[in-house]
C-alpha cells in the first residue's frame, strides 16, 4: 500500500491530470525545483491538466500571474479551478444582493465583486449597516486582524442569521519544513464550534469541486473519470475527495505529509491513495 513509485511511470495511464496546487506544484520557496520538467512531459505527451486549488485568495487570472513569475508560462487561468469559483456561484444563485461581509485579502473579494454584489471587509461593518449585511464569506487567513475582526464576525452572526460561506475548507498549509500555519478553514470551523451552527463549505474533499473541474474538461474532450489521476499532498482533502469522486489518486510527499508519517497516518486515517510519490517532478 505505501509503496512509492516514480510519477512520471504512471503518467501514461491517463489522459487527463488534476493538480492540487500549495505542496505539489509549489511550497514556501516558490515553485518545486524541476516542475516546469513534469509540464513539458505532459505537454509532450498531449495530456490535459487542470489545478484545482482550494486558494480562494485570488482571482484565476491572478494566481496564474503568480506562476509566470514565478518562471512557470505554462499555467493559464482557464486551467486553474479555484474554490472561490464555488463560492462566486453559490453567491450568483442565492444571495440577490445587499452587503457581502468577508475575511480575507482585498483580492479575495473578487469572487463577490465578480457577482456584483456590494463588499465590505468584516472590519467595516458597525451598527449603521450592519443590517444590510446577506452574506458573510470566509476567503483567506490574511487581511483582518485575528482578534477584532473574528470577534466581530461571531457577534455578527449572533445578530444575523445569513448563509456563511467558507471557499477554502484547508484547515492548515505548510509554511517552512515541519511547520504549519493556520488555513481559514480552520479559524471557520473554530467558528462554527463557538457558534454551534454549520457553514456552506465549497473546497476539496467536497466532491463538487470536482464535478466543477469534471464539467470543465468534458466541454473539451471526450472523457470518463478513469482517465483522470488526481495529484495532492493532504490525505484529507486532495485525496479523499478525489477517491470520493472516483478518481485515482497520487499522494505526493512534497507538502503535508511528510515521509516519515506516511505509514502512519495512512493507517489512522484509512484514507489509501492509488499511489505514492516523493513528488510530482519527472527526472526527464
């Protein structure tokens, strides 16, 4: 079960790979050393791609931006399914108007300012439009203060009772080797425990991030979930949502399962991905 294999000796098998992106394609330092070699391969080979992220930080075209400075062209932002995408659809179908309260960056508001909705950082709100507030969305860890601002954000939802989506369910991300930094997802569900009540959660495991990505490729191409091969670095997210979906699945041991946990935690958790690779990079 925990053998590893090269990544590049099971490429073949599929027509079509979905790449999670913090972990696998890039860490702390910038992009893996030698990724660019696994997009030539799959280049070479005429093999679809798509990165499906639960970043909801920024727009597609932003975080493809991101990749080209970081020396990777290849990524365009029609190749990029983000959680925000989700969010932004949940938003177009069931909130009408008013204000969208959110946590995060300024750039993380595109995905409501995308749905012509009205925005305000949660920092903004006070008792004059408090009332006028529809919708909360939880976004990114950065842009608000931690204490204030989370402060606010409970007594608001003890005052209004409306939909609260979080677009990024990670609960944690790497930040440097053996250490983490807390995702928004996880402050969201610290949330809901105070709270005692249940957000809308768009991201991976949920398989709809999938269906999305799903949907996308087959507007293109001719193709059934045997063909995809899933590529992620979390047990609980990439790859159980990813099994979930039907996919086969490549754990990757470049971002939050470290090598020496691997037996382990496969173990506790019984989530078995099809494969194991120290990384997604080629030799080639």
């Amino acid at each position: 079960m925990n053998e590893i294999v090269e990544f590049e000796s099971i490429i073949d098998q599929y027509k079509v790979i979905f790449f999670d992106a913090f972990g696998v394609l890039k860490n702390y330092n910038g992009l893996l050393p030698g990724i660019e070699r696994t997009f030539d391969l799959l280049k070479e080979r005429r093999k679809e791609y798509y990165i499906v992220t639960n970043d909801a930080s920024r727009s597609p075209e932003q975080l493809a931006a991101s990749y080209h400075r970081l020396g990777l062209p290849e990524v365009s932002h029609k190749r990029i399914i983000s959680s925000g995408m989700l969010a932004k659809e949940y938003l177009d179908l069931k909130v009408p108007g008013g204000i969208v309260a959110y946590l995060g960056t300024r750039n993380s508001a595109h995905y409501i300012e995308s749905s012509g909705l009205r925005t305000l950082p949660v920092s903004a709100i006070d008792d004059k439009n408090i009332h006028e507030v529809t919708a909360l969305l939880f976004l990114d860890d950065e842009g608000f203060d931690w204490c204030k601002d989370l402060n606010k954000t409970v007594n608001l939802l003890r005052t209004r009772t409306i939909p609260v989506i979080v677009a990024n369910t990670d609960y944690a991300y790497p930040i440097k080797e053996n250490k983490v930094a807390i995702a928004i997802g996880g402050v969201a569900a610290m949330l809901e425990t105070i709270l005692g009540r249940e957000f809308i959660n768009f991201g991976k495991p949920d398989s709809q991030m999938f269906m999305f990505a799903y949907e996308q490729i087959r507007k293109r191409v001719s193709i059934s979930k045997k063909e995809i091969l899933m590529v992620g670095d979390t047990l609980h997210t990439d790859i159980l949502g990813g099994n979930k979906f039907g996919l086969d699945t490549v754990l990757v041991l470049t971002g939050n399962t470290l090598p020496k946990d691997l037996t382990s935690i496969i173990a506790r958790t019984g989530i078995i991905p099809t494969y194991v690779c120290e990384s997604a990079v080629v030799n080639k």
